[in-house]
C-alpha cells in the first residue's frame, strides 16, 4: 500500500520501540458539540463572505444569504450526521477513497435541499431550475466538504504530538522510582508478617504498571479507572496507615462514561502526594461521583494541612488536553482550592 492510499487510522505514525507511542485520533470524531459547532460556523461565514462579495447591497446580502442559509444549514447537517454514523468504517478507508466519497456526499447533500426548494417552496422565484445552476450549487457542496475533511485531517495531525507529549508525561507520572520503590519496601515489609497481604500489593502493583505500559486506547469507562485508582489507594493505605483518610463516594450509574485512560489515577496521586504525605498528621480524600444535568460530575478533594510546594501542573495540564481530545467542549474540569482543601472537577457526557 502506498502512502497516499494509507487509510486514516494510520495517519498518525505507527509506534515503534524507537519512537514514543502517539494518541491514535480518529480523523472523523465528528459527534462532539464543539466539532458541529465550528463546521457550521465555519461554512456560514464562507458563504457570508462570499454573498457579501456579489452582493450590491445590505439588504440584498441579506436576502441572499437567507435563501442560500435554507440549502447550506440543511445540507451540512445532513452531511455530518452520514459522516457521524461511518466515523468507524471511515477510518479504515484509504484518504483518497474517503475524500472522494464525502466529496460526493457534499454535492449530494448540497444539490437535494436546493432541488427540493426549487421545486416546491419556489426558492428560484419563479425561474426554470437548470443544470447550471443545480450543478455549481452541487460544486459548492462538494468543496465545502473537501475542506471539511481537509481541516479534520490538519486537526488530527496537529493534535498528533500534542498526544504524544502528553502520553510520556503520563508514563512518567504513573512509573516514578519513589513509588515503585516504596511499594516493593512493604511488600517485603509484609511477606513475612502478612503474606496475603504481600501478594496483594504486588498484585496491585502489577495492575497499575500493566494499564500504565498497555497499548494505547481512546477510551475506557470511569467504572475500570475507579478500579485501578481503588488499586493505587490500596497501596498507599498500607504505607500512610490511618494516615490517609479515604472517602468514596460513588454513584454506580455513573460507570459507565467514557473517559481517557489512567485520567482518574494521576489526580489521587497528586492528592496522596501533595495533601497527605507532606503533613505529619495526614489528610483526607475524597472520591465522588453523582449523576447532573444528563451526564456525569467526577470530583477529587483533598485536604490541606501544613503548606506544601505543590507539583508543576504537568499532571493537570495532561489531563484537560486528554479530556479535550477525547470529548471535546463536552467535558470540563475545574479546579477549586481553598486554604483547607483541593478539589479538581469534572464534568463528562453520559
């Protein structure tokens, strides 16, 4: 296969053992809000920009661009949508295939609504409908969807290393020597002791290194990340003792949203390592999800003891960039911090 005929789940670099793994992104993720949002304000304003050009006055713009809003609005709907239920066999067509199809797709969905308007609610005013003019409006669906598909290829590219920066912090945050080497202190502290519970924490350890090293994935559900956090916190409860103060606080149907894996692990970390370990007296944590507004709310506090020097943000920053990859505008996180206590939320799509 030729370069120009991979198809679009590899247009971003395969991993290699010389290279970093990338983020696979879907080029056509196009079900997200904030995706239909800027293709529709993004065709709007060419075809504004374009009657503004031809147009002799205010008033005639505006006319025209009503008229010509009755064919694009429907017609781009109309494509995003078939484009929305392909997404997935898309993805395994060869880019040339794919910009032919929506090409054609773009002419057809174009040409419809117009040949309807033509015909039945007198958009040509009064005027025979003829091949010219169904064809050159046929000819601006078909390019607007090229663009489309070409700015969706440019954003998965440019998106590309952000994903895999990201990744390696990630890797790097969930694999550090102090853990690691902690973890392997108790269980040898235990084995004598406890063995049970020895082979539990190597078990746990065992569960987290595997989700940190494991291919890449766009998504698992916030039910398999409070798993493997519950898995980390185990650990850690048996290092801080009645140290660590642990609070969950879940709604089970909330399970089953989807998120970017490891989002949940890094935030108790930081919470463990920044509210509690520093303090002499410990701290507490909080675990809370509840169902709001027809999706999901994720919320993780801790509380704050003697002042601390806090972490670099990276951790943070690789989690809003991963949530914005996976649900764009549809998630949010916020952080609320107090003079007692630390809490980042987050909003998901159910």
């Amino acid at each position: 296969m030729t370069q120009t005929e991979a198809p679009l789940s590899s247009l971003l670099e395969p991993v290699t053992p010389s290279t970093a793994p990338l983020l696979v992104l879907p080029v056509f993720e196009l079900c997200h809000v904030g995706v239909v949002l800027r293709a529709l304000l993004g065709v709007q304003g060419l075809l504004a920009l374009l009657l503004a050009a031809l147009a002799r006055s205010p008033l005639e713009w505006m006319d025209a661009f009503m008229s010509a809003s009755t064919v694009s609005v429907p017609a781009l709907m109309a494509w995003l949508v078939v484009v929305c239920g392909l997404q997935v066999r898309l993805a395994a067509w060869p880019l040339l295939r794919v910009r032919l199809a929506l090409g054609a797709l773009g002419a057809l969905c174009a040409w419809a609504p117009w040949w309807l308007g033509a015909h039945f609610l007198d958009l040509a005013q009064a005027e025979p409908v003829s091949l010219f003019r169904g064809s050159a409006v046929a000819a601006c669906g078909a390019t607007a969807a090229t663009l489309l598909v070409q700015a969706l290829v440019l954003r998965a590219r440019a998106q590309a290393p952000m994903g895999m920066q990201a990744r390696w912090v990630e890797l790097q945050a969930r694999i550090r020597p102090h853990f690691l080497f902690n973890t392997l202190n108790t269980a040898i502290a235990l084995v004598r002791v406890s063995p049970q519970q020895a082979e539990q924490v190597l078990e746990d350890l065992g569960e987290l290194f595997q989700a940190a090293l494991a291919p890449d994935e766009q998504a698992c559900t916030l039910a398999d990340e409070i798993e493997l956090a519950r898995r980390y916190l185990d650990i850690e409860q048996l290092r801080f003792g009645a140290r660590l103060r642990l609070h969950w606080e879940l709604d089970p149907s909330c399970g089953g949203a989807r998120v970017p894996p490891l989002l949940l692990q890094p935030l108790v970390e930081n919470a463990v390592r920044y509210g509690v370990e520093p303090n002499e007296e410990g701290g507490e944590l909080w675990v809370r999800t509840r169902r709001r507004a027809g999706g999901v709310e994720l919320k993780v506090c801790n509380s704050l003891g003697a002042p601390g020097s806090g972490g670099h943000g990276l951790a943070l920053a690789n989690v809003r960039e991963r949530l914005a990859l996976l649900h764009d505008v549809a998630a949010t996180m916020q952080i609320e911090a107090s003079p007692r206590q630390y809490c980042v939320r987050i909003t998901l799509p159910l």
